[in-house]
C-alpha cells in the first residue's frame, strides 16, 4: 500500500496544555477525596462498614472499563472521547459535590469512575499519536509523566486546603473549572490525525469478560483490605477474576477484532513496562497511605502540614521526569533509565523504612521523599513513552488503557497487600512487647506498634520496587526512542530501526 508522510499537528504543544489540565483533574481525584473522606462522611451519616465505597465505587467502575474505554477512543476518534470523558466527570463531580447522602455519593463516584475511564486512555492516546518526533516525544512525556507521577502528591495538598479551608465539597466542585477549560481547549485546538481511529466492529464478548474480570480483581482486592485475604467473597471474586480474565485472552486470540489485540499486550518491551509499572504503583500507593498515616496520627500534622510534607517529593518527580528523563530519553536505552530510576526509588523507600515515632521529618522523611520523587519521576517518563511507542495508531487507544489499568490494578493491590501487612505486623508487635505498655504510656504504645507494622510494610515496598527494576532489566530492551517514530506492522516492536525511521501512516 502507499504510505506517506504523516506530518505533525502545528497545533499539538497547545493541545498538550488541555491534555495535561485534564490528566492533572484525573490524578488530583485519586488521592484529594482521601483527605476530605473523614469529612464528607461525618456530615453525610456514612457508616464506618461503608465509607470504603467512597474510594471503592470509584476504582471498580475505573479500574473495570478503562480497556472498553481505550478501545471507544479508537473506535469514536480520541477528541470525541476526550471531550465526552471531560464533560461527563464534570457532571460527576458536580453530583458528588452537592450529595445529600451516600446513596448519592457512591452514586457520583461511580459515574466519575466511567468517564474517567473515557478520559484517560484518550488523554495519553493523544499524545502518542500528535507527537511523533523523538526529542518532542521526550519533552512531551516529560510533562506528561510529571503530572501522572506528582498530581497525586498535589492532591494531597488540595485536598488539604480545601477541606481545612473551605468545606470537603469544594474537593468535587475543583473539578468543574479543569473540565471546562480542558473542554474549551480541546475544542479549538486538539485534531484527531488522519487514518489513526480503529472502525472495526466493538468486540461485545472481549468488552464484557474485561470488565467483569477487572472488575472483579479490584473488587477482591478491596475486599481484603477490610475483610482479610480468607473471607468467601473475596476468594470467589479472585477465582472469578482468574477464570474471566483467562477466558478474555482466549477469545481475543481468536476474534476478528479483539478489545485487546495480543500484539499490543504480548510484545517484551510493552508487556515489561506494564509489569514493572504496575508493581511500581503498588509500592508507590503503600507510602502515600502509611506517610500520611505516619505525619497526621503520630507526628500530629494537620492536612495542610501533611500536604505540604509531600511537597519535596513532587518537585523531586517534576525534575526526574523533565529534567532527566525526558533529557536522556532519546540518548539512552529505556532500561538505563528504568532500572537506575526505579533502584533510586527503593532507595528513597529504605529510607523512609527507618521511620520511628520520634524520627526526623529533616533527617529521615525528606531526603527518602526527594530520592523516591527523583527515582520514579525518571522512570515513569520514559515507561509511559515506550509503552505506546511503536503501536499501530489504531491500537493507540487501548495501548494507553492498558498503562493505566496496569496503574489501577496496582493501586487497589497496593492497598489491600501492604495495609494487610502493615495491620499484621503492628499485631504481631503488640503482642511480643507487652511489657513496654506502661513505660510507653498507651498513646506512646499504640505510636510504635503503628509505625513498627508501616516500616514493615514499607519494607515490602522497597522489596517491590526491585523486582519491577530487575523485570524491566530483564524485558525492556528497545532502544533509545530518537529520531521519530512509525505506525507499525502490527508486532508493536519499537525497536532502534523504528525509532530512526521517518513516520508513516498505511
């Protein structure tokens, strides 16, 4: 077939702007909620046995549609789906924000969950397809990755100020002004490029076993936060996530025009990627929980103070991704960049493992904060760059699900594995220092059998963050991404050849 040159929107620094207002919406949702959740729930009449249903209904309507929404971007052209996810978030947001019980409240998250998952994937779809030029490419996912990597951290801060401030529904209302901002932007400015939607028929029995599987993970892990790893539903929803999720790989190797085309998921590279990603998060949401568990109920913060805390490790991720990553991107191979990023990390971790209730925020928190930042700030540029590199611009869209279902699922596992290790181990200390009870005082007691189960805990992060650096050793070995990038031949390669060849679309 002819192929021509696919030249680059004149417009697409301008179109990053939006895109980078409305993923810092989607990052600042997950974690702003958390510090107005004590709140919200107080004034709602939330019962203690269901206020994880603020945080859950969310994660499972995300977590469980984002490859349904990758593939709709696709499908419906990234703009339409950008726009589509940003005004339906709105309207969520706006919900959750005037709830007047949790019925309501669930409800809204709920709907924040699936037009997150429209907005998402379209968001980091965008990218991959209006910058193709290497050097771009890096300066893009720079910013990009910054955002992704620090906007939880930020949320923190928001959330803080606003509940503190204001009252805990200005943490839904904050939305509102992003959405139309992003909204009016991408109307003016954001192009879908010629020939890159996917208008293959929507595979119904790939769309219904993906959610119901995911679904069903994030539900299990979940489950297990708050009802152990033994309980009956939360094993039978483990069984059914194996059995469903197995059952979506077979038919996708078989149907005309799968959800999720194995090409995309099967290569080393992109598969390395969403493993050691995934694991990254999962260690990367344990210390967001613990430290902020750690800074409020032992050292006394206030949730301003404790926002403010996290502040070092954004600026930390900021430089490790612009500065670093996007820099080395087009120089180095992407595991130089991955395995030292991620080993910085676990670094920054052990640090932080040291953490007792007299400890330091100066001397032990901040320079494990500014080495976790710097570490995962370097690493998650690039991972997020590479893993829709070389990808058909058709399959863009669900290559870009798949990083942030990769993202999803390790949070909820995040969670639920490491609070489950933290609570055993504060139990098992409990029970073998007794008789420090009366010298410690009960409040000094409960302090360090608290911290003893989350150094604990942070321990098995650090642990998490070397495998994923030693998984990216092992897989990635694409080259440096310079030069530009090329539409594919259907195996998502993104090898060294791809990277220098000029771009063309069939």
């Amino acid at each position: 077939m002819p192929e021509t040159a696919l030249q680059p929107d004149p417009r697409r620094w301008k179109a990053l702007a939006f895109i980078a207002v409305a993923q810092l919406m989607v990052v600042l949702d997950a974690t702003i909620v958390n510090i107005a959740l004590p709140s919200a729930q107080e004034d709602l009449g939330i019962s203690d046995g269901n206020r994880q249903w603020v945080i859950t209904a969310y994660a499972l309507a995300f977590g469980g549609l984002l490859l349904f929404g990758g593939r709709i971007a696709d499908l419906w052209g990234r703009k339409r789906t950008f726009i589509t996810g940003l005004a339906g978030f709105a309207a969520a947001s706006a919900l959750g924000g005037a709830a007047t019980g949790e019925v309501m409240m669930f409800g809204a998250r709920a709907l924040q969950g699936v037009f997150g998952a429209l907005l998402a994937p379209a968001a980091l779809s965008l990218l991959a397809v209006l910058f193709t030029d290497g050097k771009e490419r890096a300066k893009a996912f720079g910013i990009y990755g910054a955002i992704a990597g620090a906007g939880g951290g930020v949320g923190l801060i928001l959330g803080g100020v606003l509940t503190e401030y204001l009252d805990w529904r200005w943490t839904f209302f904050v939305n509102i002004p992003f959405a139309v901002v992003a909204i009016l932007g991408a109307m003016a400015v954001i192009h879908d490029p010629k020939g890159s939607r996917n208008r293959s028929t929507l595979d119904i029995p790939g769309v219904l076993l993906a959610t119901t599987g995911l679904v069903a993970l994030v539900y299990g892990f979940t489950r297990a936060e708050s009802n152990g790893w033994t309980d009956t539903l939360t094993l039978v929803m483990f069984v059914a996530s194996v059995v469903l999720l197995a059952a979506f790989v077979a038919v996708e190797a078989r149907v005309k025009n799968p959800l999720l085309p194995l090409r995309v998921l099967l290569d080393r590279n992109r598969g390395g990627i969403y493993l050691s990603l995934g694991l990254a998060v999962i260690a990367m949401f344990g210390v967001f929980l613990f430290l902020t568990y750690y800074l409020q109920v032992v050292k006394g913060y206030t949730p301003v103070k404790t926002g403010l805390a996290f502040l070092p490790m954004i600026v930390g991720m900021i430089i490790g991704s612009t500065q670093i990553g996007a820099r080395l991107m087009t120089r180095v191979q992407p595991r130089l960049l991955l395995v030292p990023g991620f080993l910085v990390g676990a670094l920054g971790m052990l640090l932080l493992a040291q953490i007792e209730p007299g400890s330091s925020y100066a001397a032990v928190v901040l320079p494990g904060l500014i080495l976790l930042g710097l570490g995962l700030g370097t690493a998650f540029m690039p991972a997020m760059s590479l893993a829709t590199f070389g990808v058909e611009p058709r399959d863009s869209g669900v290559a870009s699900a798949m990083v942030n279902t990769s993202q999803q699922v390790g949070g909820a596992i995040g969670t639920a594995l490491l609070n489950t290790i933290a609570a055993s181990a504060t139990t098992d200390w409990i029970s073998s220092h007794g008789s420090e009870a009366r010298s410690l005082g009960r409040q000094g007691f409960e302090n360090s059998a608290a911290v003893h189960g989350y150094s604990t805990a942070i321990w098995w992060a650090v642990g998490i963050l070397v495998v994923s650096a030693a998984i990216a050793y092992a897989l990635v070995n694409a080259r440096a991404q310079g030069g530009h990038e090329v539409s594919g031949d259907g195996t998502g390669a993104g090898t060294a050849d791809e990277a220098q060849a000029p771009v063309m679309v069939h």
